[in-house]
C-alpha cells in the first residue's frame, strides 16, 4: 500500500490553519477576525458597527438637547414664580388702606424682583451659549439620517419683557396699576407658551433618544450574532483539526519510513 506523502501535507496544512483559525476564534472571542474568515458577515458587521457608533453618538447629543431644555425651563420657571410674586405685590398695592410709603415698599420688593430677574436671564447659559438673551435656535442631530435634526428655541427675555411692558413696572402709583397688572398678566402668558414649546422639545428628544437605545440595543444584537465566537463549535472544531493534525503527521512519518525500507533494499 502506498502512502502519498503530499497528500499527508495538504491534510497536515489545512488542519493547521484551520486549529489556528479556532483558537483565534476562541481567544479573541470573534468569529470573524478578517475577510478570510467571512467577507460578507465581516461587510455586514463593519455597517452595522458604523450603525451603532453613529446611535451612540446621536445619544450623547439627545442627552445634551435634553440638558438644554431642562436649562431653559428651570430658568422660566424660576422668572414665572418671581413674575407671579410681583402680580401679589401689585394687588397689595391696590389696597385702599396703604400709604404713600407703604406703596413704595412694595415698589422696593418689585424692583427686586425685577432685578433678580435680570440675573436669571444673564446667567441661564449652557457650555457658554446664553439661553434667554437672543432669540435663536440649537439643533441637535439626534439620529443617523441627515434630516433628523431637534432643535431647541432659545429666547430674547429682555425683549419679551419690553414689549409686554414689565420692564420699568411701577405699583406705587394706583393710577398706573392696572396697567402693571396687564404687563403683569402679558408676561406670563408668554413665559407659559415658552414653557411649552420647550416641554414639547424636551418630550421630543426624549422620544428620539428612546428610539435610539432601542435601535442600538436591535443592531448590537444582530451583530453580536454575526461575528461572536460559537464557543461550543470552535472548541470541537479545534479538537478536530489537533486529530487531524497529528494524523497527518502520523502518515507522513509512516512514509518517510517506507521511502527509508524501499531505498534500503535498492541499495542493498
């Protein structure tokens, strides 16, 4: 019986290559560790991977957008409670029993609520962009398509107040009252309808940010399935190839022997 010694090294290679496939397999914990391995799940992993990166980023973005707004309704809401304080003032005022210099009192407590409006509108920034003094809009890409873009209003307060004539308030002239209370009552309507275009924003991008865990969450799983390591599988394939290894090996030597007897006998 003859033995082909090429036959034994093609099996010896290919066993080779393949243990050392398995154990790649095994140690890095990936099926697929080069085109070799799976050029079209290697393709289709590498889309998904661009996928789940861009989600991922996108997410970060959500979260700042949702940052943002909470900025931006916390500092209207703190500029309606102080709003709504000076609508009490002004009623104060219009009681029939107060003095000159009990109005002015009151004048005193408005002009510092006044003042501590101001400050919250110049110091309601976020990472150095004002919020309340221009009227604007930050869009954020909350999504991998170039259309999905939520954007955030940003407001000019001072002009708001202006123009609804809270600036300069005086309730220590009851001739002027009413129409403090109608500036009053002006601005916070407007703050309100502020207050729910950025509520809606917020609800917005929580909605998108939602969508995007989801759809990382759809993507990471489907390529998990495409590229992680079949443990089971690539520990019985490398048990084969080590069989198959050492039988080759097994065969090369029994005709390397054979070679050595026939070459023995020509010689003899």
């Amino acid at each position: 019986m003859s033995i082909s010694i090429s036959g034994s090294s093609y099996v010896n290679s290919a066993a080779t290559q393949s243990l050392a496939s398995s154990s790649e397999a095994l140690a890095s914990g990936s099926r697929i560790n080069s085109a070799a391995d799976d050029a079209a799940g290697l393709q289709i992993s590498n889309r998904l991977t661009s996928e789940i990166d861009g989600s991922a980023q996108s997410f970060a973005n959500g979260m700042s957008g949702i940052s943002v707004t909470q900025t931006i309704d916390g500092a209207l809401s703190g500029i309606t409670n102080d709003v709504q304080a000076l609508r009490e003032l002004a009623l104060q005022s219009g009681n029939g029993i107060y003095t000159a210099n009990d109005r002015q009192a009151l004048q005193k407590q408005a002009d510092e609520l006044m003042a501590n409006i101001q400050n919250t509108i110049d110091n309601t920034n976020f990472a150095g962009q004002s919020l309340l003094t221009q009227d604007g809009q930050m869009d954020f890409q909350v999504g991998t398509q170039g259309a999905d873009i939520v954007g955030v209003t940003t407001y000019n307060l001072n002009n708001s107040l202006g123009a609804s004539g809270l600036t300069g308030i005086n309730i220590s002239d009851p001739a002027t009252l009413g129409a403090a209370l109608d500036a009053i009552d002006t601005t916070l309507n407007n703050l309100g309808t502020m207050q729910a275009e950025t509520g809606a924003t917020q609800n917005a991008f929580s909605s998108r940010v939602d969508a995007l865990l989801q759809g990382q969450e759809a993507a990471s799983a489907s390529r998990s399935r495409i590229t992680d390591t079949d443990f089971a599988a690539a520990v019985s394939e490398q048990i084969i190839s080590r069989i198959q290894e050492q039988s080759s090996l097994t065969v090369q030597a029994q005709a390397n022997v054979d070679s050595k007897r026939a070459l023995s006998l020509l010689t003899s």
